[in-house]
C-alpha cells in the first residue's frame, strides 16, 4: 500500500514544512504490539537514608535541602532548554528551572548503587520489559525553586 500523500505542519515559529505520516501497515504494527507495562513509571524513595550527593565546589548536599545550600546550587547551574524541533532553546516562560550535568556532581557511597539497582528492576517491570537488563545513567540535577515549571507544550500542530 502507498502511503499517504504529506501534510504540512506549522512549528511554534510559523515555518511550515512537509512531514510524510506512517503508512497504514506501520500504524497496523504499532497498534497490534501486545505490552503488559506502561508508557511511564515513577516513584519516591521510601525512608531513604542514603549517602550524600557531593556537588563540585559546593560539597556533600544533605536532604532535605536548606535554602542557603539550594541557592549555592544554583549559582553553579545553568538555566535549564528543552527541545523545540531540532532546536534546544531557553524560554523561561515554558521551562523555568536550573541544572546541573553529570561532571558537576557525584553519587557518593555504595548505597545509591544498590539504591538504583532496585530503582532500574522496579522500573524494567513497570515499564513491561521485566527479564531486561536495565541500566541507570546519571545525567542531570534538576533543580526547581518556588514557583519554577515546565508547562505542557505543542512543538508542531497539523495545518488542515
């Protein structure tokens, strides 16, 4: 079967350009994948005492977190981008929070490594891939003040 003739699309910028929609036997594929798992999985540490995270120049951070020491965090962060397209841009007025990348800090102890081994097996079988090895990279440090967010947002809206 052919598929579809494109449609154009509008980005948040107004640029329109032509993007081809999966033909029929791709979207026949996708809906007939049988998973017991969800899209997403998410959860809080239950009376975790785990060791401190040590953030370069700053030191151990110890929870819950005091006013002075996130204000310290913040000075070494940055404003944090999200993706539009294939842009990454700064727009305080959709994401208004800090981060900091994995060179910055460390997970200090042996106590987030099998911390986050139960995290990674909890999440594989949430998730529907149970019986997977699942690993958990270190990435960023979010970090949220009062009254930051990240509002729900559209990258593109279909043209009609």
């Amino acid at each position: 079967m052919a598929a579809p003739p494109p449609v154009q699309m509008a980005s948040r910028t107004g640029e329109v350009e032509k993007v081809a929609l999966p033909t029929e036997k791709l979207c026949d594929a996708l809906y007939s994948i049988d998973c017991s798992g969800s899209f997403a999985a998410s959860s809080k540490l239950k009376d975790a005492h785990l060791a401190p995270i040590v953030v370069n120049d700053i030191g151990p951070v110890e929870f819950p977190l005091s006013e002075s020491t996130a204000l310290q965090l913040i000075e070494k962060a940055r404003q944090a981008p999200f993706g539009m397209g294939s842009e990454t841009i700064v727009d305080t007025s959709v994401r208004n929070t800090w981060e900091l990348d994995n060179t910055q800090f460390q997970l200090a102890g042996e106590q987030w490594t099998s911390t986050i081994d139960i995290a990674s097996k909890w999440a594989a079988k949430k998730l529907g891939v149970h019986g997977t090895t699942v690993t958990a990279e270190l990435y960023k440090m979010l970090i949220y003040e009062n009254g930051a967010l990240f509002k729900a947002h559209t990258e593109y809206a279909i043209i009609a």
